[in-house]
C-alpha cells in the first residue's frame, strides 16, 4: 500500500478567499491542492498537496535529482501553485521538495515558525522579485591587427587569430563588466533586496553566450516600472552584451531564509 505524504508548496496569510485562487490547480503528482492551517497564527495557511511516499523517499529522490526532466515538472507544477497563490495574496515561496509525513507535521512547523512567518509576510508585501541576467556573447575572431593571413606564413597567421581571438574575448568580458556595474547601480535605486545568484551554466546555462552576472532584486511594485526601464536603458551601448529582465514573481529569493523548512524525511 502506498502511503500518501505532504508536500508544501508555500506559506500565505488567508484572506478567506484563498481556496478559490487554487481551484482547479494540481500540485506535484497531479493532486489537487489544500490549506494547512492551526488556531494562532495570524490566519497563516501552508498550501500542500499530498505525494506518494515511495516516490519521494530518500532513495528515489536521489535518483529524480539527477534527472533534469522530473526537475523541471516538478519545479513546473511547484511554481504553478506558488503563482496562483501570489496572484491572490504575499506568499513565502517554501524550498523545491519541501516534505512532511503528514498535515499534522505541517500544522505544528506552522506554529513553531508562527512569528517568523508572519514577520516576513509583513516584510515582503506590495514587493515582488526581478531577476536581471547579463550575456556575454562571446566573439569568434577579433579585428585583424596584422596584414592578411594570406600575406603571412602560417605560422604567423595562426598566431595572429589567436591574439585576434583573445583581445576580442577580453574586450567583450571588459564591457560586461561595465555594463554590469551600470546595471546595479541602476537597480539599486528602487530594489530593497539584492541577492546575487551563480551565473548559469552547462545544462541551465544560455544556449549562446555566457552567463555573467544572475542577480534577484526586490522590488516595491510603486517602483517596478521605473525598475525596469532604468535597468535596460543601462546596458544600451555595449555591443555584445545582453541584459534579461524577468518578472515580477513571487520572491522566491527573499522567502526562506532562516524560517523554518519541512524535513526532507519522507519515511512515514
């Protein structure tokens, strides 16, 4: 008999309509998603969803972790809840694969993190997350600075395209590096959060160029427009280099640290 254990997806103060934000959405496994609440919390809830025990204990979790495509659904259907709580109400977004033996075990992390929560939702209202990625789009040759390589041994030819190459290279990581610093300089003129991720690479990298500078920024939603417009109007002028603003979302970055977390413990 498979055993059926919670998955949490979010904490969020209930506004008593919150159930109607997640009609018809379906969590991680396709389950439809419920609201975990305990008597003395500020009306705080955690949005659960129940999950089979046997997919999500230690073993199998190892194993899905290493598979990029039950990452990716299960980071889908995780977000999917996420985002329709946060269409509705200020959410702390809680960790991918945040699990619990049951409801009674969310219910009592709710109330052992009661204050923490609450606090943070204080913080985080009418502000939303923006991620601003930059690119560098690496050239393939650089200006010729010696005579053509037909008018060169081979030898010298060779060596002046890798010269050639480098100084390109270089000149392109130069003027990311400027186009980066205008950019948070930019930014910080309306963020009140900055949390500064690893560049992305390999698998989660960009299919062209390279991944320079990843960085979440919290953003009161007075201020998002002016955020936004100010942050790509920065990176203008430098060629070879791109900038990719995203959202608003939920901010995930600004959530979870030092609040509570579920264990990772499916056993039952």
């Amino acid at each position: 008999m498979t055993v059926a254990i919670s998955y949490a997806y979010a904490v969020a103060r209930d506004d008593g309509a919150l159930h109607e934000a997640l009609t018809g959405v379906f969590g991680v496994s396709g389950a439809p998603v419920r609201l975990v609440r305990t008597e003395d919390c500020d009306g705080l809830v955690v949005a659960v969803s129940p999950v089979p025990s046997n997919d999500f204990d230690e073993e199998s979790l190892r194993r899905h972790l290493e598979d990029l495509d039950w990452v990716e659904r299960t980071a889908r259907a995780h977000h999917r809840v996420v985002e329709a709580l946060a269409g509705r109400t200020t959410v702390l977004p809680l960790r991918l694969v945040t699990l619990y033996r049951d409801d009674e075990r969310v219910r009592s992390a709710l109330a052992d993190g009661c204050d923490g929560f609450a606090s943070r939702l204080d913080e985080l209202t009418s502000r939303a997350e923006w991620g601003v990625k930059v690119f560098v789009d690496e050239p393939s040759s650089g200006t010729p600075q010696d005579p053509p390589a037909a008018e060169l041994s081979p030898g010298r030819a060779y060596l002046s395209r890798r010269r050639d190459r480098r100084n390109a290279r270089e000149d392109a990581y130069r003027r990311a590096g400027q186009a980066v610093s205008r950019i948070e300089s930019a930014a910080r003129a309306h963020a009140v959060g900055r949390v500064r991720h690893r560049p992305q690479q390999g698998a989660l990298g960009p299919r062209t160029g390279q991944n320079v500078s990843n960085d979440a920024y919290l953003v009161p939603l007075r201020d998002a427009e002016d955020f936004r417009a100010e942050v790509a109007q920065a990176a203008d002028g430098f060629t070879g280099v791109r900038v990719e603003i995203t959202g608003p979302w939920a901010p995930y970055s600004f959530a979870a640290a030092d609040l509570p977390q579920g264990r990772t413990d499916a056993a039952p």
